[in-house]
C-alpha cells in the first residue's frame, strides 16, 4: 500500500508546475499516466508525500508544425497508435507502440514521455527516440530549454530533469524508412534487446539504435552494412543485466537484433 | 462393454458391473452434465474470495521479515511501530512463543526417519531465509500497518549462509540447522534388482546431467487469513486454504484452544495447487495477533510474499543402460531437491515421489534411484501440482529421446518397446500398484491427435530451409491418491448427505474445491442417484462447524474419496427412501426407480410419487404409518480407493498412492537459434483418468496444467543474488508466467482405462498434464537443437540457457 499521507496537487499552468516541483525536491513525484509510479509507491520503491499531476496542463496532443511534431507528455501510446498521421509520418513510434505489453489497459493510460523519463533499460521507448533523434522539450523554474534524447537518459532510471524541471513534450522529424526488432523472453517480458534502424532521407545512410542492451541507448551509424557486427560488438562496452537475462546474453543477441532490424527496413521499411 | 470387477462396496443392486459404463457411452459428453454451478458468479465479478470477507472492525497485519539468509536476532524493537498512529498490536517472536506453541508440520519428515526442528511462528533467535517472519504489526489500515512495520528495528549478527544444495552438501558448508550434523533432511532410495550391473554390462550407456531451476505455482489469488474471537471465546479463522479441517486440529494445539470451539472457513480459492496446503506460520499468528489487538485481523500475502515460496528445485544426474533394440536394461537417477530452510510447510515431501514415480510406466527391473531432501538458505517450498511427480517424468522422457538419438531409433518407437503392456494389469512396480493402463493406445491416439508423421515432414523442409523446429513426445504417469498413514494426508474422505422434507438436498462433505469444479460434479453425482436435477442439490465444503472431518484437496482426490461417499451415502438414502415408497405405493422396493424427480414402480408406472412427496411423508408420517420405520434421511459415508498397501505386504511390498492416471503429449516449437528464443507453435494431448464424470472440467485442469508445465519449463524462474542470499524475483514482470499470446489452442483427447479400485472407475485429474508438459517442452526443445548436435538440460529454457548450451556446444 502507498504508506505516506499523500498531498495531490494539480497545477493549472506550467509555471505552477515548475514551482510545485522546486518546492518539494526529493519529496515530490511527478504523475503522468501512473502505470509506473502507483506500482512502485505502491511496494515503497518511492517514498514521497507529493504527487504532482500533469492531467491539468493540456499536454495530451499531438502537434503537427510544418517540419517538427510535437507529442505532449501526455500522449498515451494509444493517441499514438490511433493517429494516422504520426503513422504516415513516423511509423516508428507506432510499431514500438504496438509491442509495448499490457494490452489496452497500459496502451491507454501510460505515456511515452512517461517510459522515457523512467528511462529503465528494458523498455522500447528510450531507444525508439534516441533512434529519432528526437528533442526533449523540458519546463523548469527558468523557463523553457530543450535537449536531445540520448543526452536527457543520463544511466540506468536517471534523466536530466533538474529541481523544478518536468518534460512538457518531446519533438520528432518525419522518418520514413524504418525497421525494428525486439526480443522478448514471453508475452509478460519486458525487452531484453531491441533495435530500431531508421534511414536518413538525405543521404541514405543506415543508423541502427541499441535500446535494452546497455544501461542507455547505442546508436550506430553504419557507412558500410558489411562492419555491422564489428561496430555492434565495439559500441556495447557495459551490457546490461538484470532479473531476466545477464548482460553477456544481450551482448550476444545485439548483433542479431541489429542486423534484423535492418533487414526489416530493407524489406518492408 | 462392460467390466466385471469384484467390488467390495458396491450395493447388491448394482451387481458389479461400474454403473457409469452402462449409463453413458464413455467417449460422449452426457447431455444432462451440468455447467459449473459458480460460473456466473466468477465470470461476472461476484464470487466471494477470503479478501472479499470484511467482518466488523477488521484490523490489518503486516509482517516484518528477516533480511539476511541466515543470522542471530540480538534485538527486536517494536518501541516506534507500537507507538505509530493507529496501530493496535504488534508482536515479535520473544513475546509470540508464549501465545502459539511450537507448529506442526504438514508433514512430519519425523514420519519418514528423516530429520526435523522446532518452528514458530515468528523467528526467536535465528532466521534462516530471506523472508521469514521475525515480527508483526495490526493496525486501523493496511497502509498504517506497513508505515509502521518499517519502523521496527532489528539487530542482527550476520551468520554464513548457503543457497546452493550441492554447496551444501560439502563438509565444510555452513549449517543451515545447527543441531544437525549436515543439511541432509533425508535420502529415499528406490531401487530393485540390479541396476549398476545390468548398465555396465549393457550393449549402450546414456549418462546426463538435469537442473531444474527453482520455480512456483504462481497462484491468481495469493494466500490470507483472518481471525476473529467472539465473546464466548470462540475462534473464527478464514484462510485461502486448502485443508481447513487440519487446520482447526492444528491451531486447537497452538494456541490451547478446544477444537470444539475453533470454525475454520475455506472460502473459494483463486487458484490453490498446493500453495495453500497449511502449515504457514501466519495461521496461528493471525489468531494471536487478533487476541492481543482485541479484533479481528486480515492478512493477505502479497505478491513479493508470495514469489518468496519455492516449490521445485532439482539436480539430476542419470545414466540408461539399453540394448540395440532400445529396450532399456538398467536406470539410475540420484537427485538431489533444494528445498530451501525447512519449515512445517507442505513441500519438502515432493522429494519422495521425485523418486516414487520411477521407472513410469516403463518395464524396468532394474533401478536404482536416490532422491535427497537438502536444506538451504532459500525459503522453504510449498507443495505444487506435479509434487515431484513431474521429476521422474522428465528424465524418463529424456531418457527414451536419448536412446532413440543413439540408435536412430524414432523416440516413439524406444517408447512402444519399453511400455508395460495392458495385459499385466494390476501390476507391481516399485512402491506402486498400478491399477491399470493402456499406455501403447495412449500414445498412439495423442500421435494421431497432433499428426505426427505430418509433423517430422514439417520439420524435414523447415531444416532445409534453416528452421529449427522441435518435436517433443512425452508420455507421464501421474500417482493420485495418496495416503501418509500418521499424517493429515489420508486416502479416505467422508461426505453426508441429506434430505429435506421439501425434496431439496445437502451434501456436506471434507473435501474441498480449489476451483476444480468438483462441487458440481459431486452435486451432479448425488443427483443422479436420486434421478432429481443437479440444481436440487447443495454442496457445503470448507466449513468446518457444518462438515464432516475431511483432509480437504491435494493428490486429485475429491472424486475419489469425498464423491464416492457421497455416492454411496446417496445410495442408501435411496434404499431407505425406496422402503417407505414401496408402502405408500404398494409395491416391491425393488421394483421402484427414482428418475425425473419422481419415485415410480418400473412395472406399472401409474404408480408412482413425487420425490419430495415421499420425502415429506417420510419427516411426517415416519414411526406412525406401519412400515414407514426409517425417519432418517441422512446418512454418513466414508470412501476411498481400494488399492492401497499401507502395510508392506508378503513380499515386503508398500504402495501409497492407489490410482494412476496416465497421458501422453506431442508438442511443436520453433526455435530461433540465434537468440535462443522458443515459440510454441502445437501441443496435443491425450489424457487416461479413466471414467470420466465431468468432461469439462477434466479439460479445463489439462489446460492449466499444461500451461503450467510449459511455464515451468520455458520461462518461470525464482533466481537468488548470491551477494544478499535473497530472492530477485518479486512481481510478475519478473517471473514470467505464460499468458494467452504465449499458448497455442491445446487439441485434447481422451482414452477411459477405468480403476478397478473406485467406486466410479475415476483416478483423479487435478495434477495430470504438469510432468508432461514439461517433458514435452524438455524434449522438443532438444529434438530441435539435435542437428546442432546441442544437449540443454537448464530449466528454465529461457533464451539465454539455450543459447548458452548453443555456445557450449561450439567449444
């Protein structure tokens, strides 16, 4: 059961937001589709007597500006998966979406932005943005600032969200061209290894990002698709371990999930 | 056709021919078998489960425990949890062992020459696994209750630990209890003729090695209790559990208390499987924590409480010796079961039929299994479906692949030469009388069942174009019944049944449901001997003030013991109904058939009664009307298998289990050698329980268990970090049951080989369908991995332990 005596705050502006999170740093929880946190205040995991929700702040859009689209941080992975758009223009976050496990339950109710704050290696999300290099749009104190994803997932469950500091959306640039692989033990596993390849409109260049096989995502860009496994086996330096596979079994498969990822953008992407 | 078995209780009227056989065509469903009498409620939300039940003023427990696999308490402070708002009691071992005395053993390795400690309920001077229970806190609130809980503090002195079962068995290994001379709990040795002579002299020998990584059942619904003490004293105790009969023996000698005034309620169960055998210290801790607060108190086991209970974990070491026809010489297996720190909970014991059921159902003279009990500083076990069963199943079906490798012999045919044929029945094998079996025909219809030759030309293409697909044949005997003379585990159970004046029925009986169904099925039973509607009969299980002793479920019991004596009490309540219609109609009693709710004389139907009718004038007119002598329409009986030798016979010979269902299993995966990953693709099964009474629910207990087994054997797994000696799995995002997208459609079969032992021909159906799923799994992984030339032999074969065999393979 949550065993503090728990105070909910539902601020109104970003503004009021950034403060409330300033005010009880350390003791004060952000709540954005709670899939994560309930369970983990739940077994104690996290110990705060402050919640504060983002369900007042208009943040569960999906915004189409020209060139940039804006996912507020209270998309859930069905508005992503139900948005024909965002299928059109980025398939990739859609396919990921559709493999997250726990059915209609989580789909509608956890958020990307959610997952990729967490930021646990085992999961899709983190990977799937690095691999867009998608922007983190992040409201502190001060105001506004921005930051790519792979340098928002600092190491294992640890972001750049500084006191004050919540993500208000994050952006992406249109990716045609993609493939994706994940490996999972069964249908209640979380990922063990997952590979997003995305190829670059402009100069036809391959990338393939590593998500569950090292504390944070790997991105490769590839010059030549023949040192695949060579840069796979140089990049994965630390590969993670946990409950449900050890590092050395991620090691092993990333160079497979890698390379199917890019036969599945090469055939179908 | 019909079967003439002598019968010793059968009633004069029914000759001795199984009745069932000449109702019904074995192979059909009967039109008149009901639906589960509960379905509407569990589908719609509105079953009542133990946390459902919310008596008035109900307080909330939670259980501090131990941290450290193995170390001394110096100190137990409950200063700061006794103080916390709205905490009413709260209670650490020191203080415990005045209200509940020592607690018995589901059962006793006493019992068996094996080695046993003294247990309370909450740890007194040492604890020694991660999670046992060293103090407890009630409050207002469960939420209160565990803020406070973590406010305990207590001091300990870190001792050497071992998780390891071979570790600690070493000289030097670290003692989990320190009044033994080792961590040997026991050793069981089943062994006939001449084992190591016949393999060293056998034309080929197969040795492997099988580890069986720890695992559970993972019941939906976790355990709890409550317990609530009326004024007059008495105890009212609801558990998750499946024996509440033991369980008001057991408190009685606790806490003190005369068993006549302690009520025990067994509300429906989530899922039991032997996870809720009793024997747990939060029993009578429950009731000791109610009397001090002065209220009723709850306490339900989460899920990280759950996960902490283990209930499999095994090292084999086998060798075959065989001839080139693949007719097997010789066996042995030494197995070794690491059954954590003992306690007085139900799962230790699964180390004896690990051993027990060799050599199946397999013609072996010669043998020689040992089967070691080894203490650790893991949790205890609890029981699980299978209960070691599935051990002995899973190395005989390596065992028959493997032969079959060697020789280039197809594995089904190494079966075939090895079975023990159907004429031999009834047949001594090993501490088992088997009643009878038709094994050859089993195979062979699961063979057809899952297309078999259709399946190796799939796999032959799917080769050439470098897919692994992997065929697993299995065939598993099942031992039901059993019975531990000296123990709460006994092989009778006894039911009542009783008329009412308007015609409606009660069965009350000992056995109890752990979803299985068996309440319709008895209901139905009962019903049918009195030719009414099954919805006219009430059955009451579970209640310890309304139900005659019972020893509650496990070894697939309930048909066999509580709904043959409902049957037979049924029977003679219908001789006695029979006597006071024949008056009231003028004619022979045995000229009257009780069908259609009504009593009528088969020669001339004109006369003839309502049920009820007969019923009422029975309550009314009985000791007046001349002839109407019997008032009484309940009756009490007591059944069970006859096929027990509970007392080693002329030839020395002891057979504790009288019922042996049997099936056979031929699955289809796919294996991506790459990472190891195993997909199910096709599983079919042919199952003998032998009459089958409820069809439908015999195939819904071959679901599950089936899904169990392929669980086990793919997927679950209960890890221990060396470093804190603890467990790592604690929610199901960590330990992976399947789920529906992980199972193909089961197809099912049936073959009916009847017991010539039970009253109805039945054997039980609870547990078969575990052993060989695993089996299958074991063996289809590996058929997969042959042309590899790759042996994997971890449970679980997760990804990463096929594709650590892969690798091994290569060096």
């Amino acid at each position: 059961m949550i065993r503090t005596r728990l105070l909910y705050h539902r601020p109104a502006t970003l503004g009021e937001c950034s403060d409330l999170l300033a005010k009880y740093v350390g003791n004060v929880a952000v709540l954005g589709g709670g899939t994560q946190l309930l369970p983990q205040m739940t077994r104690d995991e996290i110990h705060v007597e402050h919640v504060v929700d983002l369900r007042g702040l208009s943040l569960d859009t999906l915004v189409f500006h020209g060139d940039d689209i804006e996912i507020g941080a209270m998309a859930t992975y069905a508005d992503i998966m139900s948005s024909t758009e965002l299928s059109a223009l980025v398939p990739l976050l859609g396919r990921a979406a559709r493999g997250v496990t726990g059915g209609s339950q989580i789909a509608r109710q956890a958020t990307v932005v959610g997952a990729v704050c967490h930021n646990y290696p085992g999961s899709d999300m983190p990977g799937v943005l690095v691999a867009l290099d998608a922007k983190m749009r992040i409201h502190g104190t001060s105001g506004l600032r921005e930051i790519s994803a792979s340098d928002f997932l600092l190491s294992a469950s640890k972001v750049d969200l500084r006191p004050g500091e919540f993500v208000v959306s994050f952006l992406v640039r249109p990716v045609a061209n993609i493939g994706y692989c994940k490996i999972t033990h069964s249908t209640g596993s979380w990922p063990i290894a997952t590979a997003s390849a995305v190829r670059d409109h402009a100069t036809g260049k391959i990338a393939v990002t590593l998500g569950a096989i090292q504390a944070v995502p790997i991105r490769i860009e590839l010059d030549d698709l023949g040192q695949l496994d060579l840069q796979v086996r140089k990049a994965v330096v630390a590969p993670w371990s946990d409950v449900l596979a050890p590092g050395s079994y991620r090691a092993a498969i990333a160079g497979v999930v890698a390379r199917r990822a890019i036969g599945d953008l090469q055939e179908y992407g | 056709m019909s079967i003439d078995i002598p019968h010793p209780v059968r009633s004069k009227r029914e000759g001795t021919a199984i009745p069932s056989l000449h109702a019904m065509k074995i192979d059909e469903v009967p039109s008149d078998q009901p639906l589960r009498r509960d379905g509407n409620l569990l589908l719609t939300g509105r079953a009542e489960f133990l946390d459902d039940i919310v008596p008035r003023g109900l307080l909330h427990a939670a259980i501090l425990r131990s941290p450290h696999p193995h170390a001394r308490i110096r100190s137990v402070d409950l200063s700061l949890a006794e103080a916390f708002p709205g905490v009413c009691a709260a209670l650490s071992g020191e203080r415990a062992v005045e209200l509940v005395g020592p607690m018995p053993a589901f059962f006793d390795p006493a019992m068996i020459g094996c080695r046993t400690f003294e247990f309370r309920c909450l740890a007194v001077d040492t604890v020694r696994w991660v999670g046992q229970p060293v103090a407890a806190v009630v409050a207002e609130t469960l939420a209160d209750a565990e803020a406070a809980r973590d406010l305990i503090r207590v001091e300990y002195d870190i001792l050497p630990a071992v998780l390891d079962a071979e570790k600690a068995l070493e000289s030097d290994a670290p003692l989990v209890f320190e009044t033994w001379d080792d961590n040997l709990l026991g050793k069981f040795p089943f062994a006939e003729g001449d084992a190591e002579g016949k393999i060293a002299n056998a034309p080929h020998v197969v040795a492997g090695e099988l580890r069986v990584g720890r695992h559970q059942c993972a019941p939906m619904e976790t355990r709890g209790c409550i317990a609530s003490w009326e004024r007059s004293g008495k105890l009212v105790f609801w558990a998750s559990t499946q024996n509440p009969h033991p369980i008001r023996t057991n408190l009685s000698m606790m806490l003190r208390v005369p068993e006549e005034r302690i009520q025990v309620i067994a509300p429906r169960l989530g899922g039991g499987f032997g996870h809720k055998f009793n024997g747990y210290a939060e029993e009578p801790l429950v009731c000791a924590l109610s009397r001090l607060a002065g209220a009723p108190v709850k306490w339900l086991e989460t899920r990280e409480e759950c996960l902490l209970v283990g209930a499999r974990e095994f090292l084999h070491r086998f060798r075959v010796g065989f001839g080139d026809d693949g007719v097997v010489h010789g066996l042995t297996d030494r197995i070794i079961g690491n059954i954590g720190a003992l306690e007085t909970w139900g799962g230790w014991a699964m180390t004896f039929p690990a051993g027990m059921t060799f050599p199946g159902p397999y013609k072996v003279g010669n043998y020689h299994v040992e089967s070691m009990a080894v203490v650790t500083n893991k949790a205890p076990w609890s029981g699980y479906r299978g209960y070691g069963k599935e051990q002995a199943a899973m190395v005989l079906e390596r065992m028959m692949d493997l032969i079959g490798q060697h020789l280039d012999l197809d594995p089904v045919e190494v079966r075939r030469r090895n079975f023990i044929p159907r004429e031999v029945f009834p047949y001594w094998a090993g501490a088992k009388h088997l009643d009878s079996g038709n094994y050859a025909g089993a195979l062979d219809k699961a063979l057809e069942l899952a297309g078999y030759g259709e399946l190796r030309g799939r796999q032959a293409l799917a080769r050439k174009e470098g897919r692994h697909l992997g065929i697993g044949v299995a065939f598993e005997l099942t031992p039901e019944g059993g019975d531990f003379a000296g123990s709460f585990l006994r092989g009778f159970d006894t039911s009542t049944v009783r008329v009412h004046p308007t015609g409606a029925i009660t069965v009350l009986t000992g056995v109890t449901s752990p979803g299985t169904g068996n309440e319709t099925t008895i209901a139905y039973l009962v019903a049918r001997e009195l030719g009414v509607p099954s919805e006219n009969v009430a059955v009451v299980q579970g209640d310890t003030d309304a139900c005659p002793y019972g020893f509650g479920s496990f070894s697939s019991r309930s048909i066999g013991t509580g709904g043959a004596a409902a049957v037979l009490a049924a029977r003679e309540i219908r001789d006695r109904m029979s006597a006071a219609a024949a008056v009231l109609l003028d004619c022979e009693a045995s000229d009257l058939k009780f069908a259609d709710s009504h009593v009528r004389s088969m020669t001339d139907p004109t006369k003839s009664l309502l049920f009820s009718d007969v019923a009422q004038t029975v309550f009314r007119r009985a000791l007046a009307t001349p002839g109407l002598d019997e008032p009484l329409l309940e009756v009490t009986k007591v059944d069970r298998p006859h096929n027990f030798q509970l007392v080693p016979d002329a030839e020395g010979r002891f057979s504790a289990y009288p019922s042996y269902p049997y099936s056979a299993h031929v699955a289809l995966i796919d294996l991506d050698v790459e990472t190891g990953v195993v997909s199910v693709q096709e599983y079919s099964a042919v199952d003998d329980c032998g009459i089958v009474i409820s069809p439908k629910f015999v195939d819904g207990q071959l679901y599950g268990a089936i899904a169990q087994g392929i669980g086990g054997a793919l997927w679950e797994y209960q890890p221990y970090d060396d470093v804190t000696g603890g467990p790592i799995a604690r929610t199901f995002k960590h330990y992976l049951t399947p789920r529906a997208r992980d199972l193909p459609m089961f197809r099912l079969a049936h073959q009916h080989t009847p017991s010539p032992f039970t009253l109805l021909g039945t054997k039980g159906a609870g547990e078969s369908g575990v052993s060989g799923a695993m089996a299958a799994m074991l063996n289809a992984v590996n058929d997969a991995l042959t042309p590899l030339g790759v042996t994997a032999h971890q449970l679980p074969l997760n990804p990463q332990n096929i594709l650590a065999a892969i690798e091994r393979a290569k060096r």
